[in-house]
C-alpha cells in the first residue's frame, strides 16, 4: 500500500479542490488544509510560479495514485515522443492500466482499480496483467476476469454508472469489456478538475 492511500482524505484538501469530484470527497466537509492550524489559517497561502508548478504536478500526481519516480517516468516518455509534451504526458497517464479500469468505470475509484489489477482480476487481450502501470495498447481489450465479475464494488460500479466513459474507450458493460480505441488529447480527458500538464512540463524544465 503506497502512502497516498494511507492519506488520500486528506489529499483534495491538502490541494484545495475535490480531487476526483465524487461526493464522498472529504474536501466538500472540511474545505481547510489539514494539519492543527489549517483551520485557524488565513485562507491558504498565495503561490510563486514554482508553487503553481509543484501544485500542478501534485494535483495529477495525485490523481492518478503514482508515486514521484513513476510519474517523472512517464514524463520522461513524453518528452522523447514526438509532439506536445503536455498532452503525450496525459495520453500516456490515461493508457495506464488501473486508469482504464478507472474510466471503464469497473472500480469506483483510482485506488480500488489499482487493488483490482495488483490482486489479478484484470486480462488484458485474454492474458492476466496484474501491473497497474502497465500501458495499453490501440486495441487492446480490457475486461473483468469471470469469477470476478461477483466482487460487489465491480458490480456496484458497472450499475451505478459514476463517471461518464471517454470517447476513446469503448465498453460493453453486460460482459465486463473495454476496448482502448485511440490515445486521447487533453479535452477528451474527463477530468472533474482544471488539471495543467502544461506546467508540469515547465516544472520539470527548469
């Protein structure tokens, strides 16, 4: 368990907005940092441009459940490919695994896809992936392993429909299937929050 599980309640305060929109937020009850003197604060604190920077990295870092060293990995990626750094770097977030079993919407968050995948319910083109870093493919075909498909939080998920799904996944519900289409842009990305990869590209190029 990475420490941003142990401390996800406290990570949509820590960056002053409802991280992953759901209404269970902790932030939408407490809306102060946390810590002693959050709420004795006067309001939180105005950025430098770095601080602006730091805080975009961390809003969508935090996102999507990753650890410092394997999101500077992805953005190392993106900077080789060819193209807009900012948009490879979202495009490379969203073929992540655990982010497709996340948008699919088979888990009801980030953490309990990741749990999904790390504890092999997951195929992928009919194989086992149990690497919730592990990028898809165009065309590659996600689905829930069958004695899976009994595990409550998959089957409240799948009826309860959270989150919209992108256009750039298709999915059949009734069987537990996704297919990954097409990398996706930035706008194609439904985020609940402005996210700025943009300066998370400036971050790491200073």
């Amino acid at each position: 368990m990475t420490k941003i599980i142990k401390s996800k309640s406290k990570i949509s305060r820590r960056l002053g907005v409802s991280l992953w929109g759901r209404g269970k937020d902790a932030f939408n009850s407490r809306n102060n940092p946390p810590g002693q003197h959050g709420a004795a604060g006067a309001g939180r604190k105005k950025h430098s441009n770095f601080g602006i920077q730091l805080r975009a990295k961390q809003q969508l870092k935090g996102y999507y459940n990753m650890s410092e060293k394997q999101f500077y990995r992805n953005y190392e990626e993106a900077s080789r490919k060819k193209g807009d750094t900012s948009e490879n770097l979202v495009g490379l977030l969203e073929r992540r695994l655990d982010a497709v079993v996340y948008r699919a919407n088979f888990a009801p968050t980030i953490f309990s896809a990741r749990q999904l995948v790390s504890h092999k319910h997951i195929l992928v083109n009919g194989k086992n992936v149990n690497i919730p870093s592990y990028h898809v493919a165009d065309g590659d075909v996600i689905e829930i392993k069958e004695k899976s498909k009994q595990i409550p939080i998959v089957i409240e998920a799948v009826q309860k429909v959270e989150r919209e799904i992108p256009g750039y996944l298709t999915v059949d519900a009734a069987s537990f299937k996704a297919t990954f289409v097409r990398q996706p842009q930035y706008t194609d990305i439904p985020y609940p929050v402005q996210m700025q990869p943009n300066l998370i590209v400036e971050f790491y190029s200073r």
